[in-house]
C-alpha cells in the first residue's frame, strides 16, 4: 500500500449522527449475555404458512425484479385491507406503493415532498430515523413535546409551532417509544388543526396491528379530510413477525404518490420479489393480521403481571409492543446510563428514551421490547425481579 495515499475527508451530510441507540444495546446484549428487551424485533419466526409460500414463489421463478411500484397483487390485496379496516379505497395502480421496509418509506416520503428551508414537526420522543430524514432533504426539524404526562398531542403547541415555513407534520400511531395511541377526536383535533393550511402529513403507522383493550386504531386513511393530505406508512415486518424482511407499504393520494414514486425508484426501485407474492397471498385471509392485537396483548400483559411487584412504574402501554416504565425508585442515573447498567450487572437490555428526544426526559423512563417468546420474557422477568 502506497503510505503517501489520502482519502479525502468527507463533508458529513449528518454530522451529528453515529451508530443508532438500537444498535449499540444489542451488542452491548450481545457481549455480555443479557436478555435483549432492547431492540423492537421478535425473537420468534414467522407463520410457517407465510414462510412456505416464499419458497413457492421462488421455486415457481419469481425471482426477478417486480413492477417499481410493487407486484400489482399486493398492491390490491393492500388496499383491500385497508378499505376493510379504514373505510377508506386506495387505487392500487395509482395510491399505493410497496417499500423496502417503513424506514426507506419515510426517508423516501420526506425527500420527494420536503425541500431546502422547509420546516417539519415532529413529536418529541420520536423515532430516531425521522429527524435524519429531514436534515438530508435541507430542511428545519422543528420539534414539539408530546404531553409528559401522557405522551398525548398537544395541539396547542403544535398550533404554535406552524409557520409559512411548514411542510409538514410527522406522527406516529401506536407511538414508538411510549405505547400511546391517538384517540378518534385527536386525529380530527389535527384534522381541523391543519385544514386553512398546505401542510402535509407524514403518518408512521407500523404498530397498527397492535391495538390493545378493545381500542381502535385511529389510522389517518380513515378520515377523509386527513387522509388528503397524508403519507400513510407500514410494515409487514413489524406485522407478521419478519422484520428481517425488510418489505413495507405507502399509501397516499395520487398527487403525492407520484411524488413518492419519482424518488423511489431512484432509491431503490423495487423490493423483493418472491416475499411480495407470498405476502400477497397471506393477507388473502384477514385472521392473520386481525388476530394481532390478542396475541400481543397477552405478552403485554405477561410482562406487566411480572413486574408488578418490583420497583419499576409501569407507564401505560396502549398499543405497539413496546411496555415503558419508570426507574425513578430503582437508580439515579441518566436513562442511557441507567440502560448500560440494566444490560451488563442486571442482565437484561432496555432502550432509554433520550435518543428520542432534543432534550433529556422530565422522568426517568427505560422502554422493553415484549415481542418476544414467552421463556424469554420470563427469564427477563426472574432478572428484573431482584430489582
């Protein structure tokens, strides 16, 4: 190697970004034998059903590249759930995209309809993704509190927070990290909120499937004057317990799909093939997903009756399959100190909420993943316990 060469140094798109909170748990876990209660993926497989229509795919030879906007049967099966759950039909020629995953849906989203000087809200804690996003389209990520008490919109603030600058407004239904879900009545607050303007929504809906006690999953595709102007945003990696999979869906009006569908192909054009036939064919039978929110609400509710009795608070847990608590009783230390310490002497990884947000939590808050198998969850639990 010639010792005179130089790499030239980079002029950093994200200067202030380094390995995700994510990441750096899990190998934290990973190093010191601990439960990881960390990061948001199952520890479980698939639906064989689901796992053994894949091979069918394959082995029948659809194994080259799809349509750009996704093979054309999940994109009907898609907006077929959706008008059944939602109300609401989406062309699946013109309205509906399928992603490599929800992350490039967002980043895709926010660079074919942000650009340099614009503004966009989001709701502080927010997933880590979403302010990247922004920053690498020129634009202002202007952050507004959720409600500590609650984690609910304060549309008061994000009233404020609106300027001739705003293009947009990203929220997140079940909220990652908190668990919270948005009522009926706050999707229409916002609604009403954002009608005398041209601001765009931006709607993270990869839990919808995980709706607890009953509650209704308040998607913005299900309010016609909302879902004009909205990005609507899954993932059936966080649906049917296959995140490695990396394939998600957007649905949005035609005005601002095309956007989408400029930038999209560019970014990476299409998405795996004989994953889209096969998820086609699963979503045939709606019991695969409508069956979710039982089978996620008894894990919830597993993990919760294990840490009644320690000294951790449990904070609500409403939706997604993600359980909060406070460790106010137990540790003094910051959230991301407080998490290390959980992972290498405890033995068990949790995520803090810090990474979420621009500004240290008011509480002393820690979030566990309970998308795991039972046995994992009870050994989590014997270790949590001594707490």
């Amino acid at each position: 190697m010639n010792s005179d060469a130089r790499t030239p140094l980079p002029v950093s798109r994200l200067p202030e970004v380094g390995t995700t909170i994510f990441t750096v748990m899990s190998a934290l876990a990973q190093q010191h034998g601990a439960v990881n209660l960390g990061q948001g993926f199952p520890d479980f497989a698939g639906d064989p059903a689901l796992l053994d229509l894949v091979t069918e795919a394959m082995q029948a030879g659809l194994n080259q590249y799809p349509p750009m906007t996704g093979v054309p049967a999940l994109r009907e099966a898609v907006s077929r759930k959706i008008e059944r759950q939602h109300g609401r039909r989406y062309d699946p020629d013109t309205e509906i995209t399928i992603t490599a995953g929800a992350t490039q849906a967002l980043l895709t989203a926010v660079l074919a309809l942000v650009h340099p000087g614009d503004e966009v809200i989001v709701l502080d804690p927010c997933y880590d993704s979403y302010v990247p996003a922004i920053t690498l389209a020129g634009a202002r990520a202007v952050r507004v509190p959720l409600r500590a008490d609650d984690f609910g919109p304060d549309f008061d603030a994000i009233g404020a927070a609106l300027s001739p600058r705003t293009r947009a407004i990203i929220i997140n239904t079940p909220h990652n990290p908190s668990g919270r879900i948005w009522r009926e009545d706050e999707r229409e607050a916002l609604t009403r909120l954002l009608a005398p303007t041209e601001v765009l929504v931006i709607s993270d809906e990869v839990y919808e499937h995980m709706v607890f006690d009953d509650r209704v999953h308040a998607s913005a595709s299900a309010s016609p004057e909302l879902a004009a102007r909205t990005v609507v945003v899954s993932s059936f990696g966080k649906t049917f317990h296959v995140t490695g999979w990396k394939v998600g869906y957007v649905a949005a009006p035609v005005v601002l799909m095309a956007e989408f569908r400029k930038v999209h192909q560019f970014n990476v054009f299409t998405v795996n093939t004989p994953m889209q036939h096969a998820l086609a064919r699963y979503l045939a039978e709606p019991a695969h997903y409508e069956g979710l929110p039982d089978f996620y609400q008894r894990k919830r509710d597993l993990f919760r009756a294990g840490l009644a009795a320690s000294r951790l608070v449990l904070l609500p847990c409403e939706g997604s399959y993600f359980q909060c608590v406070d460790y106010s009783a137990v540790s003094s230390l910051d959230d991301e100190a407080f998490c290390r310490w959980l992972t290498t002497e405890v033995g068990v990884a949790a995520i803090p909420l810090s990474p979420f947000c621009a500004t240290p939590p008011q509480r002393r808050i820690a979030r566990f993943c309970f998308a795991k198998q039972d046995a994992t969850l009870e050994r989590a639990l014997e270790r949590l316990a001594a707490l």
